[in-house]
C-alpha cells in the first residue's frame, strides 16, 4: 500500500500544471521635431560722452527728444581753446541708441518680421523637407532625415519577464 500511495503522490505531481507569469511587452516610438524661428534683441540707450583740458564750452550737445518709432538724435557741442598757446585735449563721443520698435505678430505660426535692434541674435525655423518616421509591426524602423533644424527619433523596446 506504501507503494501505491507513492506512485499515485508521483502520478498526481506531474499531472499538476507548473505556474510560470510570462509578460511579453513591445513598446514604440517615433518623435520628429521641427524647430521655430527664434529671435532675441535687447535695446541699446542713445550714450553722450565729453570730456577735455583747456577747453571751454561754447554751446552744449545736445540729445533731441525720444518718440515712438524714431531714435534721439544729437547735435554736437561747440567748444574753444581756454588758454591760447597751451596744450588742450578734447573728446566727445555719442552712440544712437535704438528707436522704439514696433510689436512683432505671429501669423500662422510666423513672425513675418523680427525685431533688429542695437543687440539681436536671431535663429532661423527648421525646414521640415521629408522629415518622416514609421516602425512595422515587426520593429522595423524607418526614419526619412528632414531639412535643417529638425530631429527625429526612434525607440523600439522588447521586453520578456518571466516569474
């Protein structure tokens, strides 16, 4: 009897199904990206500047009046020899600052005119061209370079975890 309860503990354990957790994942992507235009200016203020030994000033400079859409303006000083015969030095100096922009608008994802002022750097849009991407069913990927200023990339992850 010890035996044929063996046997049949034996016969009953294999006949038990194994437990086993398979998952089985396949992930996928693509991401294709076409840069904007882009433009950064900083406005300069209008700069006077005098300076001098043994001279004398006649008439000052003068900065003119700042109005939408024009810059400052300047006339110069008019200055003398305070002492004839003696040595003098004289410097004067001015930078026109910006005038006052108009607003930029953006139309259909465009800025028809970027602002150009006294400090600008300024990027031009992408292009997309041929820009494409696809992954088959298999993961096989494809991806078609576009123009300048875009990126493409592609991600295919296959996974198997068993417990």
């Amino acid at each position: 009897m010890t035996r044929t309860l063996l046997v049949l503990g034996i016969t009953l354990a294999a006949a038990l199904p194994a437990k086993a957790d398979i998952t089985h994942k396949i992930q996928s992507s693509i991401q294709l990206q076409v840069d904007g235009a882009a433009s950064q200016a900083s406005r300069i203020g209008s700069t006077l500047s005098v300076s001098g030994s043994n001279v004398t000033l006649d008439t000052a400079p003068v900065l003119g009046t700042l109005t939408a859409g024009s810059a400052v303006g300047y006339t110069p000083g008019a200055y003398s020899i305070t002492t004839a015969g003696d040595a003098f030095s004289y410097s004067e100096s001015y930078i026109e600052g910006d005038a006052t922009p108009n607003d930029t608008t953006v139309s259909s994802g465009v800025v028809t005119s970027l602002p150009m002022l006294g400090n600008t750097t300024t990027t031009s849009g992408g292009v997309a061209g041929s820009l494409a991407g696809t992954i088959a069913s298999d993961g096989a990927m494809t991806i078609t370079a576009g123009g300048a200023g875009t990126t493409a990339t592609g991600q295919v992850v296959l996974s198997i975890e068993v417990d």
